[in-house]
C-alpha cells in the first residue's frame, strides 16, 4: 500500500541571505523542524548522538550512519527524539520509535546516507514543532552559498573542547564547488558523490582546532538549511573545523527526495 503522505517540498531555490554567523546557540522555537536523536547503549540512559528533521507528523529525517553501520540497521527501541526544545536533555516532547528505514547505504563510500525513523506517536505540532520544508528534485544549489547547519554536537576539535550540552547550535557555512571538494578527498580515499553536498567555511587563514565556525562529532543527521528549505542532512567530515580545503560532506536531499517522500 502506498501511503500518502504531506511533504513541504520546494522546488525552486530561495535566495539565502549571508549573515556571517560564527555558532550561536539558537532558542526554541527558531529551529521548530530540528530533533535530537537519542541512542541508549544499554537502554537505560538515552543520549544525544545524532539530529533529525521532522517529516510529518510521524516521521524523522537523518542520516543512514546513526542508526546503521553499513550491514545492521538498530533496533527502534534503541533510540528516542526529543521535539520542541532547544535543549537535547529537558523540555519539548520525547517520542519512542517504532521502526527505522534506510536505503542501501554504505558505511565506505557513504552513498545513500539517508534515514527515516516513524514514530511510536503522533508528532503534535505547535509553535515550537513544525515540519521542515525540503529542497525538490529540480532544486539547484550554487556553489559559495550561504547555508546554515544546527546540531548539539562538540563544539570543536580536539574533543576534550566542551560540549554545550544546553542549547541547540546554529553555525553558517558555505556550499563548496564539489570538484575541489572531490580533490582534497580523493587524497584520502574516499571518492565524493554528486548525490552529497560539500559545506565549509571559505577562510584560508583559519587553521584546524582554532575555529568553532563548524559542526563537529555528535551531528550527523542534522539539517543544512540553504534559507530555511532543508537542502543537505550532515553526513561526514575529516575534521571538525572546515574549510574550502577539506569541506564537510552533506547527504543532498534534492537527490534523495523521491525515496525521503515514499518512506516518510
Ligand atoms: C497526520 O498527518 C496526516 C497527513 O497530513 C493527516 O491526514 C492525519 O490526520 C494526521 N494525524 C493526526 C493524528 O493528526
Ligand atoms: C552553551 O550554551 C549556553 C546557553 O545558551 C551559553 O550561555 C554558553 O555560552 C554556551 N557555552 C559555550 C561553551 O558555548
């Protein structure tokens, strides 16, 4: 049966506006599209370790690598979603998931880094819980626009850096020419698909560690928002501060959006 489902899908680039942000925390209600993902090891002690973007009303966008390591998919019960509050820990609502879907991902070469998980529940929305609106097929992403990334995770490199474990983070990126992109990681080994966006923040004098103009361990997953249309979901990177040398890679939504639409 195929069920039918209420995606916001936008299908022409919006002009994004270039504020310069270095990463500032972001209240609720600002990102009301954003979920903290929560694993439990041992079922007992849900943490943060991954970010969504609300679908509809029962589903989750994020990255295949969360829940997946290429051969095994989690079981549901290993994970909950926090919606509805900037912090990962308290307030908003908490939702169990019932089933986890991927799409033939692999762990090496990160191709289809891409997830749904459904919810146990109804996802009630409201001021502070709203679904995202998500770039279509035909959106068109330049090079060296400005975009914006959220997540809870680290907030730089080396991991002993503190991680603000309250509020929701907000950094601004830029989309990078995935031809240089695909240069500095063919240097190691890892082959960057047209399927994937490269983000980075475009300063040659920042050197690694010095910055936290980036999104670091703990945020795959989490949304890149070119305005506030979802056009990338965080994927993997070589460091924690990005640059145009060694970029972020981002799962592209607009390549996926066919199979995000028959899986919401
Ligand atoms: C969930 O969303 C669907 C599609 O928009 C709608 O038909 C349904 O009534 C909603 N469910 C609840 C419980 O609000
Ligand atoms: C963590 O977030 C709090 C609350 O917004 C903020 O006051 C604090 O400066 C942040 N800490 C760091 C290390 O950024």
């Amino acid at each position: 049966m195929r069920v039918t489902v209420n995606l916001i899908i936008l299908y022409v680039a919006v002009a994004a506006a270039a504020n310069n942000q270095a990463r500032i925390p972001i209240p609720a209600g600002i990102h009301p599209q954003v979920a903290a993902l929560l694993r439990a090891g041992n079922l007992q002690r849900y943490t943060q370790t991954c970010a969504g973007t609300i679908l509809n009303n029962r589903s989750v966008l994020t990255a295949a690598r969360c829940v997946s390591d290429g051969r095994d998919v989690d079981e549901p019960n290993l994970w909950r979603f926090r919606v509805g509050s900037s912090r990962w820990d308290i307030g908003g609502d908490v939702y169990l998931v019932r089933n986890i879907i991927i799409n033939d991902f692999d762990q090496w070469s990160m191709m289809n880094d891409v997830a749904v998980l459904r919810s146990a529940g109804t996802i009630v929305f409201g001021p502070n819980v709203q679904p995202g609106q998500f770039a279509g097929s035909d959106y068109f992403l330049q090079n060296n626009q400005a975009i914006s990334t959220v997540g809870w995770g680290y907030l730089g490199f080396p991991l002993w850096y503190p991680k603000n474990y309250s509020e929701l983070q907000r950094v601004q990126l830029w989309t990078i020419d995935v031809n240089i992109c695909r240069q500095s990681y063919f240097a190691e080994g890892f082959y960057v698909q047209n399927s994937m966006i490269c983000s980075g923040f475009i300063n040659p004098n920042a050197v690694a560690g010095a910055s936290v103009r980036d999104r670091c361990f703990g945020e795959p997953g989490a949304p890149m928002f070119h305005s506030n249309v979802v056009v990338g979901i965080r994927s993997y990177g070589l460091s924690c501060m990005s640059n145009a040398a060694i970029p972020s890679i981002n799962t592209r939504v607009s390549s996926h959006i066919d199979w995000i639409i028959s899986n919401a």
